[in-house]
C-alpha cells in the first residue's frame, strides 16, 4: 500500500465509500466529484470501441483553459479602464499588477455567484431525476461573468444563471438536449430584464470597491453608433488598441489576441470545429465588405460611419471575436453536418455585421445573430442531410439505368 500513488489510494477510498443504503440518494453527487477527478474504471464489455481517457468532463476542463487569456487579460483590463478613467494610472506603484488584482477582486464574486447558483441549480435537478450531474456548467458558469459588463448587480446575475440553466437548458432535459445556448441567454435575459445595466456609457467602467459614483466610458461600438467620424474614431480607437483590447467593453470580450491564443488551443485539441469559426469570420467580412461598396453606388450613403468603416474592423469590435471562437463554436446547439456548419458560420457572422449596421438601437448584435442561429441549425442539418439523401438516390438511379443499359446492349 505504502509504494501506491496517492492518486490511485484516492481514487480507490472514492470506491470505497461509494453512498450506499440512506445516502443512495447522494449517488449523482458522488458520481460528479469521484469523475471529474478519475475515470471511471467501468468500461464496455462487447462490441468495437475506441478507448480515450478524453471524456467531457476533460473536454469542458479544456475549454476552461482556453478561456484563461482572456479571463486573465479581462481582469487587467478592468482595473486598467478603472484607474484610467481616474487618472490614476501615473501614481500606480506596479501597474500591471495592481490593475489585475483590482479587476480580479471584481471579478471573483461573479464568478462565484455564477458558479454557486448555477451548480446548486443542476445538483437539485440531477438528484430529484436521479441522473449524473451534467459537466456542461464547468464552461457555462465562466462564459456568464465573461460577457456581462463588470457593473452588473450580482443579484441581477444571480437570477439570469437561474434563467439560463433553469429555462434554457433543465427544461429541455440538461446538457445535450438545449437547442439554445444558455451563456447567451443569460445575457439575453440581462439586456431585456434590465436594460440600463446592460447598455449606456455608464456600464462598462469599474466603481471602486468602496462603490463610488459611476464612472463614464464609451465602448468604440457605442461611439461609432453615435455617429462619430471615422477620423475621430480612428485617432481615439486605434488598430492595435482594438487588437490589444485596453479599451472599454464586456469584461473578457475586449482582447482580439487573447481570445485568438484560446482559440489556437481548441483548434489544436479538435474539441471546436474549424469550419464553424472560420465561416463566422468570413461571413462577418463579406457582409462589412458589402456595405463598404454601398457608397459607391449612392453617394448620400457615404456619410453613414459604419459604411466608412474598413470590413475588418468588425472582426475587432464589440464581442464578435469572442463569440466566434467560444459561443458559435458550442457543439450542442451549432450545426452537425459538415456543410451545415460552414453555412452556420457564415450566417452568424453576416448576420452579426448586418445587425450592428442597420440598427442603431443594438450595436452589438453577435449574442442575438448566434441565438437565431441556434434555432436555424436543425433545419440546416436537416436541408443537408435531405439533400445529400437526394443527390445519393439520383446518382444511384443513373448508376441503375447505365447498367441496364449496359446489359441491353451486350
């Protein structure tokens, strides 16, 4: 016993005190602890199958990962935007560590609210249904606190995780079975439910944490949505700042190179598919390309900012990236097939861009695209798959006919 590894000594007192007899009731608890720790021992006994030590709950425990660059970078982000706006930042002793850990100590209750709701929510659901506790909220309670602005109410957050993982997910059967993504239904519930937390100049900024009076801070979208010039835009929102993200927005969503490093990991792992994030972006590029065309055709259109706007600046703006890489991308509610998943992407892309453009009243215009999505990607699946169905019995019919004519002729 003493020359075993301790994992191995772990893992076999989970075994041991399997709950059994009064606490049988406790078994989906136990079985979430003892898996996401171990793989089970229990395997398949007949059949072909491939064996992966890579089960979901290493796949969500990947996506986390991914999600961290962007998670650390937001949290600087949120006390650099803070002292900023003071103007503060010169009498800083350590910049870079005192914005983090300003945005970190902001940060951490969201992430707590999130998680504790959200958890408490999919255990009392898994041991009233006696099933296993879903994996799915590992990714689901980060994305939440990664999308709102840093202001919102805790007790405003609390009840969008309950919205989400209640309505959009436990209604449907849990994990697998939401047609929706619940991150961004959480964020759908806060921008209708409540509005003036989730939109203005006053949002986006950090009070102290000894809550001082709101602070004002534009995001580049807001500004450009209030009809700035383009010059103006440029000088005060350059390339690289956008690139960067120390500019002010949604806690996590504000870093084009952060998000792309997440993106590199589960591109490299397989766990999010290629043709879906790559036709995102596309899609978003031909709709921006499309509207910087427009001018040329009428000349009265030329003074409308977004027209002047070049097509790649809608991959840096707003929330686009981010919903590229970590919302389009989620398996269960995106498309399957793979056609299906090239025209999803070019679909939530086109229709993110068209969105931003054409109404002044919503500027963001990813979380709705990508939610409307979700609703079309069955049909998509279901329109490639017939027409892959038809095309197979076309070709089998000419094979059919050249073979009886091939045999009349003989």
């Amino acid at each position: 016993m003493r020359g075993r590894k301790w994992d191995q000594r772990l893992a076999d007192w989970f075994e041991k005190h399997e709950p059994q007899g009064k606490w049988a009731w406790l078994g989906s608890t136990y079985e979430a602890f003892h898996t996401f720790t171990f793989v089970r021992k229990t395997v398949t006994r007949s059949g072909a199958h491939v064996r992966d030590a890579v089960d979901m709950k290493r796949s969500m425990f990947t996506v986390v990962l991914a999600l961290l660059p962007a998670l650390l970078f937001g949290m600087w982000n949120i006390g650099y935007q803070h002292f900023a706006a003071n103007s503060q930042l010169s009498t800083l002793n350590s910049q870079l560590f005192d914005c983090w850990w300003f945005g970190f100590l902001r940060m951490l209750p969201m992430i707590v609210v999130s998680y504790v709701v959200g958890l408490a929510i999919e255990f009392a659901f898994a041991q009233v249904r006696h099933h296993e506790v879903n994996e799915g909220y590992l990714v689901t309670g980060l994305l939440i606190p990664m999308i709102v602005p840093v202001t919102t109410p805790l007790w405003q957050l609390a009840l969008a995780v309950a919205f989400a993982v209640i309505i959009a997910k436990e209604a449907f059967g849990g994990t697998g079975m939401n047609f929706l993504n619940p991150a961004l239904v959480a964020r759908a519930f806060l921008f209708f439910a409540y509005p003036t937390n989730m939109s203005g100049d006053t949002v986006w900024i950090a009070h102290d944490l000894w809550g001082s009076d709101a602070i004002t801070g534009a995001t580049p979208l807001a500004a450009l949505s209030a009809g700035a010039d383009f010059s103006v835009f440029n000088s005060q929102y350059s390339v690289l700042d956008l690139l960067v993200g120390t500019i002010p927005g949604s806690t996590c969503e504000t870093s084009f190179i952060a998000i792309a490093f997440g993106a590199m990991l589960l591109l490299f792992t397989g766990i999010a598919s290629w043709r879906i994030m790559l036709g995102v972006f596309l899609g978003g590029g031909l709709m921006g390309l499309f509207f910087n065309l427009l001018p040329s055709l009428d000349a009265q259109l030329s003074t409308h900012i977004y027209l002047q706007l070049p097509f790649y600046y809608h991959w840096l703006l707003g929330g686009f990236a981010f919903g590229a890489v970590f919302m389009a991308t989620d398996p269960v509610t995106a498309a399957q097939t793979r056609t299906g998943r090239w025209i999803y992407g070019l679909l939530v892309g086109a229709f993110a861009v068209l969105l931003r453009v054409c109404n002044p009243a919503y500027p963001e215009g990813m979380m709705l695209s990508i939610l409307f999505m979700n609703c079309m990607a069955p049909l998509i699946d279901h329109c490639v798959i017939a027409r892959n169905i038809k095309s197979r019995q076309s070709r089998l019919s000419r094979q059919s006919r050249t073979t009886r004519k091939e045999a009349h002729n003989g």
